[in-house]
C-alpha cells in the first residue's frame, strides 16, 4: 500500500519522569515530512480484562468510580500485570479479586492498544465461561458491585453512557460481534 513510506523514524528516547506506575518519556523523531521532533510518550503497565459470559447469556460486570473523569460506569473486570504475569493469569486473577468469580475456561477475544498515539498501554482481553463463584471479592474498595447484565442490554448501556472506558467498550463489542461463535446468547 506504500503507507510504510510515510512513517516516522526515531533516533533515542529519554525519560522524563518515572513511577511505579507510569513513565512519561520524550521520543525524538523524525515525521514523514522531515521535520525532527520531541514526541511525548506515556508507557503504562499492561492490562488484562476477563469477560465472563454465564449459560444465560449474560456477562459480569463491575460498577466502579474513576476518579480522572469523576464518573461512575458498568466495567469488563481487570488491571493491571504484576511483574512477570501473564496476561492471561491477571485476567484470572483481577476477575476473582473484583467479583468472586473464577472462569472454567477462558479464551484470547483480543489485544489492542487504546491511545496508540501516544500512550503505550497494551490490553489483553479475555472471554471465560463457566463461571464459578469461589469466594467473596478482595477487591471491595475499588468495586461498587458486581451485576450480571444480559449482553442483548450491553448495547442499551453504551447508548446511555453507562459503558464509557476504552478498555470495556472494546471488550464488550468484540463480545458481541462474536454472534454466538464461542459464547451463548
């Protein structure tokens, strides 16, 4: 397609400041026209999200607070990786610390970066199903509650604003764009 021509070359990178949780660094690069710039860059940790779709066709979901926005919002569960987690196992794991719920099985739905431009924080996501309830959550202070929401009403949801976060909203419409391949409606 020869968009490859057109794509920016870098030559270094320097941090400018760094946290457990984020680093914010400046990238020099060059952009297709020539020109040679300070590109700025948030690298965050990697996240895993697990959908867990029950025999119903319903799919648990977190009612949870984000303090940024100041806003409430219906969630697919999930966080961050620990140090050398698979994202596969922090989905496991972020699903029973916010719910109580363990997947009989799970499956990769899809990975995406959600502000690639300049946000480097890759997500995983997952779809499990035969849910199995193992415990109370762990995860009580970060969690409203935990509901299962029929999937036919997750379109009505994002409609009215109540699914808002990147991560969610990917998870939830690759879900439904599966049209029953591996998930019961």
């Amino acid at each position: 397609m020869g968009d490859e021509a057109e794509q920016w070359r870098t030559f270094g990178e320097r941090r400018v400041y760094t946290s457990p949780d984020v680093q914010l660094c400046q990238v020099d690069v060059e952009l297709a026209g020539g020109e040679r710039v300070w590109h700025h860059v948030v690298r965050l940790h990697r996240v895993a999200l697990l959908a867990l779709v029950d025999e119903g066709g319903r799919v648990l979901l977190v009612r949870r607070h984000r303090l940024v926005p100041d806003r409430w919002g219906w969630e697919v569960p999930g966080g961050p990786l620990d140090e050398g987690e698979e994202p596969a196992e922090a989905a496991a794991r972020e699903l029973e610390d916010s719910t109580g719920y363990r997947a009989g099985r799970a499956g990769h739905l899809i990975t995406f970066q959600p502000a690639a431009g300049s946000v480097d924080a890759e997500h995983s996501v997952f779809v499990g199903q035969e849910p199995e309830r193992v415990g109370e959550p762990v995860a009580a202070g970060e969690v409203g509650r935990a509901e299962w929401v029929p999937l036919g009403s997750v379109p009505g949801l994002i409609a009215a604003g109540e699914v808002w976060n990147a991560g969610s909203l990917v998870a939830l419409l690759r879900l439904l764009m599966m049209d029953g391949q591996a998930v019961s409606h």
